[in-house]
C-alpha cells in the first residue's frame, strides 16, 4: 500500500466546519514570532481558498484536502520579483538561441540602462487561484504512481513533492512542461526499478542546461525560462533537476553550503530524501553514490563544510528569520524563513558555547569563517545570559565568534577557534610579546601560481582582534621570512603585486597549517 | 551667611573631587578594557559532539592485540586505528574492502592521461642565448597524449606530423616528423648542432603533479636557451656512447627507427615529485635524414592503470608512523555491488615488532549508509591474519 495513502482521513462535516477546523489547524501550525498576524493571514487563505477546501471536502479527498492545508499553511511569504526590466530582459533572451552567459549579460546591462531599477517583491497570493492550486495538488497525487512512489511518506511528499514553487520564482503550471519532455515519457521511465535509478536517469538527462560559474538570471525563474535559457550556476542547475525529479514524484531537495568552511564560495545540489536521509548529487553532474561533496580530486584539498542548509516550502519556526526582531540585525543569509539546518544529516558535528561580556545587547551572535577575502558568516546562536550555543557546527574548521550590527559591521567577541575533527576546541590567543620566526611558501594552498613568487610584493597580517600588519616586502627569492612574527596566532598573506587568492593559516612545527 | 556660603563652597569642593575621583577610575577601568578599540573576550568555551553521525561498536582503547586483528569500518567520516604486535617475522595475509573510483566508474572524474604529455624545444641556431627568442627560431612543440593535435609556441606545423601509441598499459609512445624546413633548416649535414630540450608532463588529476626534463633543471629553464642541451646530426657509424651531448643518426630511407638510435633519459624533475621510476619516468631518441628530423618518446606512467582516488581504505604503519603497507590505486578488484566497491587480498611478511592498523572513511558509502549497492564481501575494512592462522 502506498504510504502516502495509508492512514486516510474520512471527514464528514459540513464546508463551514471545514473552514473552522482549517483556522484551528493554521493556528496551531503558526506558532511563530509574529503569531497572532499569521493567524489573520490563515483565516485570509481559508477564505480566499474557500473553493479548493470545498472541492475537496466534497469530494471526500481527505488526503488532498490535508496537503492543501499543507500549502496554506505555509503560504506565508510566499513571493516572487516583477519589474519592468526582469520582463523586458526574459522576453530579450528568450529570443536567442542558446544565448552564451556573455550575450544574457550584455543584454541584462543594456536593459537595465534603459529601465528604471525598480523591482516589486510580488505576494504569491495575488495570483493564486483556487484553480491553480487544485491543478497543482492533482498533479502532485499524479506523479506519484511510479514504483518509486510507494516509500515516499505523506511528510515527504508535502515538503518535498507537493509544492506548487521551489524558490521565488512566479507560480506556473510547471509539472505539465516537464511531462511533455521526451525523455520522461512512460517508457523511458519503466526501466527505472526505485527512486536511485530514477533519479539518476533523470539527471542523466540535464546535460541541455550548461553550468556556469559566473551567470545566473537576477532572480529565481521559473521551468519555462530555465529551459529557455539553459544556463545557469549549480543552484539553477539544481533547480531544474527539483521541477523535473518532483514532478515523477521523487522528493527530492535543494541542500547547500552558503559558503565553504575553507576556501571562498558555496554549493548547492540536489538530495533524494529517503528514510528521512538526505542523498546528495550534483545536478546535471555526478549522481548518486558517485558525488563527493568535499572531494575535489586526487591530491587536493577537501572543500570543508561547516554548515549545511535545506530549502523547504514550509516555514521553519527555528529559523533566524522567525525568531528576530525586525530590528535585529540579519545577514541576508538568513534572511528566509524557509532555511533547514541539516548538518547534522551529513557530517559529524559539535555543539560550540561560549560565554562572553559585553555592552551591546544583541540577541543573536554569529560564528563567521574565513572565504579568501573577509570574514563571512555561516550560523547563528541565540544569546541567552552572555552565554551563546551554536548548534551543530562542522568540525576541522576554524570560527571567529562575531556580532553582527549592519551589513558591513562585524564585532568580534574573542579570539577565532579552531573546532578539530574530534571535536576538541582550540583558541587562538595571539602572544604579541613572544616572537617567532616565520618562513612562508605560499599565500594559499591550491596549485603552483599559489607559491610565494620571487620579486613579488607581499604584505604578511597576523589577527589581533582585526588584521595587524607585519609589514610588506618583496620576496627576495621563492620564500618570504619575519623574524618577529607573534605566536599562537592567525596568519593572511596578500600578494600586493597580482593575484587573488588569499587563505588563512596557522603556523605548527614550521610550518603552515591552512585553515 | 558667609559662613554658610563658605560651608557650600567645602560641600562644593568635596563634591567636585570625588567626581574627579571617579572620572579617574572610570577612566583607569576602561583604560585597561579598551586601550584603542573595542574588545572583547570570551571567558569560557566548550563542545559537545553530536553522536548520530558518530562510531558506537569499535573498541578503540588503544589496547594492543596479536593477530587476526580486524577493522570493521561501518560508518563515514572516520579514521580508525588499531594497535597489534608480531612476536616473530610473520607472514601476514591482508583483506581489504573500500571504495575506490577512476574515470571508467565515474565518468566525471578526470581521465587519468588528461593534459599528460611531451614537450620539444628548440634552439636552432645553437646560441645558448639568456631568453626563447621568437626571431632567432626558437621553437616549442607540445602534444597532449590522446589530444591529436600539436600546438606551442613559434610554430610552423607545415608537414608535421605525429603518431600515438600504447605499447603497454604503463607506457605510451610518441613519435614526431618535423620537416626541416618547419624548423627553419634547408639543409641539414652531418655536423650540425642545435639546441634542444624535451619535458614529460604528467597531470594525474588533471592537474599538474609533475613534470621531467632531458636537459633543463628547473620548470622555468625552458625560457633561456643557455640550459638547453645540444643535438648532433652525424651518420650511424659515428654513433660513439661517451658523450653527453644528444646524438641524431642519419635514418636509412624508408626505415623505421633503428635499434642502433640510442634513447636518452629524462633525468630532471623539475615540477613537483616522482616516487620511482613506474610513477613517472621517460626517454627519447633522434634520427634525420635530409627531408626531415625524426623524434620518438616513450613514457612510462603508471597512472593509465590506476583509479583516480581512493576514498575509504586501510594501511599499516609502524610506530614511528611509517607506511609498512597501504592500498594503493593499483592492483584493486572488483568487490562486487556498486562498481566502486573494491578488494586487495594480498600476503606480506611484517618484521617481528609492534604496528598499527589503520583504516579511514571518507564522507559516504559505508555500513551505515550505503549510498549505492553495498559489495559482495560482507565485511567492510581491513583484516589481517597470519598466514598459518590462515591456512588451517
């Protein structure tokens, strides 16, 4: 029996009982900082929606009835961008043919030369029809026929195939497109025995769209100008394979590191969910069992992650964006209701608490890692008596415990800390009265050009509550050395003469650990 | 009235001192706590590990045991480590199981002869001048192995011509034509020096690890002339062995290389690092007639067999830390399953002394989650056994 049909509802009461029932429901489900007005917005979705509710009441569909009350429930902020310059710019692009990453650049900055910049975040409610939504719901029950479909639970199928959207993106009749896509017909599909294969044939399939690392659209687009375009970073790329794999009915994620815990930039992919574990592949790349998140290849450095968020449809009442104050401070980062922490479903991780003093009465404190350039945030820890836990940090990273006033102010609360792999915690103290000699080869830990180039200007910086120079000098052969370097501290080397990157290290035994 | 005015003022005076008084410790107090910028300091901090990703069942006290000794290896993200002793000069049996990939079971890893190949230089007039001076004819020709085509710097392809093959699975050969008159010569003559180098390249991972050189000691040698080593054309029964200089012999028309043409090493490592003769190692031979000069190298790397990385697997060390033995990316079996699942089964003799055994898992594919089909075995790490034990 499939799951998501077991345990089938028989609700016989009147629509007027299924609207009070509805309000209750929403209520209980919207416990959240600004509780009382999410209660309001329930009882404005019961009766705007009051047609699908009666659909299904009447037609004695307990199950869809629950996974519209799933979608009202979480209709919250539900939002897309319009502007005169995003429609000028899609109808633009639209017109070329497998337009290069160059051509849809060029066209956004003509646009956008020509149009004002204005740009309207759009409620999703304002175009929700009770007719849309019906028309999602069935098709979602639809796509759940396959044999795959018998080990989605009734949870999964809500978070993770039922949803009418996957980001901000416009609603659209999305799951019609991809069935008219050769390659997914019934055929093709029958060799498919579960939900690995499944997906993987899927994404065997997403070579069309090509991967680039310096284009995406402005904002979240929808299946029909992703296929249009047919370009995009991992996170679109990713989010192809989410409209094609959920409308077969595999629940299926968008998972990501919003940055790397030792290196600049993040990742998203994609994840099967099943049995309650995420299984994660690169879209459009490796599948399943051949993904490596931190593997980059023989003989270089793994990618750390020190923190793992999902994106879900519904709304996550631990999530910073519910628990702050409006006036509190937020990276934009965290700034969605709908992020998921899921470290913990793919690395070992630690609890980090720390106890601190100080005059600012922040409510939240943040630990930042170090992306090549600055300091950049990746959780968050509620502060409670100067005392702040951040939960479920990876391991083998180095964190600076930081608070977090405005977009560009960061105030550190103490010395960076590296957490090491068995969790054991480490602080940096920096001793600026003993010295030491330092010897350095490299500025960063990647290939060859990341070495210490003779005739070079470098600049060497240690940390001391901000970066304090040791001063610049010119490498005078393949190596730069101070002889008054500082102990137990956190070094920054900066190639003043070319170059980009820029790592964080310690210096051990004489030599450079990088961090 | 005046007194009282006088007592106000004393009140004043007191008054006026003892806010002095506390302006100095306000100001000694945040003197010490922010000399120039603000600053604060945690006074306490902790972790605590979450277990749910974490090993539960090994025993690892660190307690030493004589063989059989096993490591099960049943979660991700872990490195296990186990202590053992051999009271006498063993031979051991070793069974390993982990997981391993190269291009042929992930088709996006890279292929292991990606951006492999051979370098030739030239320095025509011989003037072993300080720079690679495009006017005077120096020349650079690369061919990537598997790429089909040849490319560098200050070239003339007219009439060249190349040709690639596998005369092993650990070796691949390279033969170049390069007519004369692409290299700026009409006519050659028994006599003539230039100035040449030739580089191997090897990129394991697609990658630079490392690279070998004939004559240049150093990567960026190639850019001057000066540490080029030199070619002679003479005719075969010239050829003597006791000399340094490079030596190309005068082909009989319509033959192929002759078993008299002498091959030279590569001797320099001038990028990165070889650990013997099988990971990277190279030579070339020369002949001319007067249509054309005629090139051939052989490179044996053993990388062509290997898998491209090695995610869960097992090892010996001594105490000391050494590497008695290890699985290496040669020499696996298929363990059935996923295509990556693979085994050793192998015998080694130990030194009587003490060891550790060790195992390490990557981020996924283990007992605990498989994220493809688990192999056939069903153990899942390392054990060994000596080699009596294993055979009763």
């Amino acid at each position: 029996m499939n799951n998501l049909f077991r345990g089938k509802i028989i609700i016989q009461a009147r629509q007027y009982a299924i609207y009070f029932l509805t309000v209750i429901g929403l209520h209980g489900l919207s416990s959240c900082y600004n509780g009382s007005s999410r209660s309001n917005q329930a009882e404005l979705y019961n009766k705007k929606y009051a047609g699908a509710i009666a659909q299904y009441h009447d037609a004695k569909d307990s199950l869809k009835l629950k996974a519209l009350r799933f979608i009202l429930a979480n209709l919250d902020d539900q939002f897309y961008f319009r502007s005169n310059w995003l429609d000028a710019y899609k109808n633009s692009i639209q017109s070329i043919n497998k337009p290069s990453t160059t051509q849809l650049a060029g066209k956004l900055d003509s646009i956008k030369r020509i149009y004002p910049a204005t740009i309207n975040k759009v409620s999703d409610t304002s175009v929700l029809t009770n007719t849309f939504l019906i028309r999602n719901i069935d098709e979602a029950f639809r796509s759940v026929n396959f044999k795959w479909s018998k080990d989605v639970s009734f949870t999964d199928f809500c978070e993770y195939v039922l949803p009418y959207k996957i980001g901000n993106e416009k609603p659209d009749y999305w799951r019609q497109l991809v069935w008219e896509q050769s390659y997914l017909n019934l055929d093709s599909l029958a060799r498919c025995d579960d939900a690995f294969s499944a997906t993987a044939y899927v994404n065997n399939h997403l070579n069309w769209m090509k991967g680039t690392l310096n284009y995406d659209y402005p904002t979240d687009i929808g299946y029909r100008e992703l296929k249009s375009i047919a370009t995009g970073s991992c996170y679109s790329i990713s989010r192809v394979a989410l409209f094609e794999m959920r409308s077969l009915g595999l629940p299926v994620a968008i998972d990501y590191t919003p940055s790397w815990g030792n290196r600049s930039e993040g990742h998203y992919w994609a994840a099967l969910i099943q049995n309650g574990k995420p299984y994660p592949l690169d879209a459009a790349g490796p599948n399943i069992g051949f993904y490596k998140i931190e593997y980059k290849g023989m003989d270089r450095i793994p990618y750390k992650i020190s923190k793992v968020f999902r994106q879900t449809f519904s709304i996550q009442k631990n999530s910073l964006q519910q628990l702050r104050h409006p006036a509190d401070a937020c990276p934009p980062v965290f700034e969605s209701s709908r992020i998921k922490d899921v470290t913990d479903q793919y690395i070992p991780v630690s609890d980090i608490k720390l106890r601190y003093h100080s005059a600012f009465k922040e409510r939240f404190a943040y630990l930042f890692t170090f992306n090549d350039k600055t300091w950049t945030p990746c959780y968050w820890g509620v502060i409670d008596d100067h005392v702040v836990t951040f939960k479920n940090m990876g391991r083998d990273i180095l964190y600076l415990p930081a608070l977090y006033l405005n977009s560009n102010e960061i105030i550190p609360l103490g010395d960076p800390f590296i957490v090491y792999k068995d969790g054991t915690v480490k602080q940096l103290k920096v001793n600026t009265k003993k010295r030491q000699p330092l010897k350095i080869t490299r500025k960063y830990p990647e290939d060859e050009t990341n070495k210490i180039k003779k005739g070079d200007l470098y600049e060497t910086l240690f940390w001391d509550n901000g970066w304090k120079s040791l001063g610049a000098k010119v490498a005078t052969a393949n190596e730069l050395t101070y002889n008054n370097a500082p102990m137990n501290a956190l070094f920054l080397v900066k190639d003043l003469t070319e170059g980009k990157q820029e790592r964080i290290f310690t210096y051990e035994n004489e030599s450079q650990v990088w961090w | 009235m005046s007194r009282r005015y006088g007592g106000n003022s004393l009140k004043l005076i007191a008054f006026g001192l003892f806010a002095i008084i506390l302006l100095i410790v306000y100001w000694f107090y945040h003197h010490e706590k922010m000399p120039d910028e603000q600053r604060y300091q945690y006074d306490k901090i902790s972790t605590t590990n979450t277990e749910s990703l974490r090993e539960t069942a090994q025993d690892f006290s660190g307690k030493e045991t004589p063989l059989p000794i096993a490591i099960d290896a049943k979660t991700n993200f872990k490195d296990y480590s186990k202590r053992f002793y051999v009271p006498n000069d063993t031979d051991i049996h070793i069974f390993a199981v982990g997981e391993a990939a190269d291009y042929r079971t992930n088709p996006f890893l890279f292929r292991p002869w990606d951006n492999d190949g051979v370098e030739f230089f030239f320095d025509m007039q011989n003037e072993k001048n300080t720079v690679f001076d495009f006017n005077k004819g120096n020349r650079q020709y690369r061919i990537l192995w598997k790429s089909l085509k040849v490319d560098g710097q200050n070239l003339n392809l007219k009439g060249v011509k190349f040709r690639e093959s596998d005369p092993s699975n650990k070796t691949y050969l390279i033969d170049l034509l390069l007519p004369w008159k692409s290299l700026g010569f009409v006519t050659p003559h028994p006599g003539l020096k230039f100035g040449f180098d030739a580089t191997i390249i090897d990129c394991d991972n697609g990658s630079e690890k490392a690279k070998i050189d004939w004559h240049n000691k150093l990567d960026d040698d190639w850019k001057a002339t000066n540490h080029y080593g030199t070619i002679l054309l003479i005719r075969p029964n010239e050829y003597r062995s006791d000399t340094t200089e490079g030596r190309a012999l005068q082909r009989v028309k319509g033959h192929s290389f002759s078993e008299l043409t002498p091959f030279y090493q590569y001797h320099h490592v001038t990028v990165g690092y070889v650990t013997d003769p099988s990971d990277l190692s190279g030579k070339f031979r020369a002949e001319w007639d007067y249509d054309n000069l005629y090139l051939q190298v052989l490179v044996t790397d053993n990388i062509k067999t290997m898998a491209n990385a090695l995610f869960d697997y097992g090892w010996i060390e001594n105490p000391e830390g050494e590497m008695i033995w290890a699985m290496k990316n040669t020499g696996l079996r298929y363990a059935g399953g996923a295509k990556k699942n693979k085994f050793i089964d192998t015998c080694i003799r130990l030194k009587k002394g003490h060891y550790l055994l060790k195992y390490h898992t990557d981020e996924s594919h283990s007992p605990a989650k498989w994220d493809d089909a688990p192999p056939d075995t069903k153990f899942y790490g390392i054990r060994i056994t000596s080699q009596s034990k294993t055979r009763e």
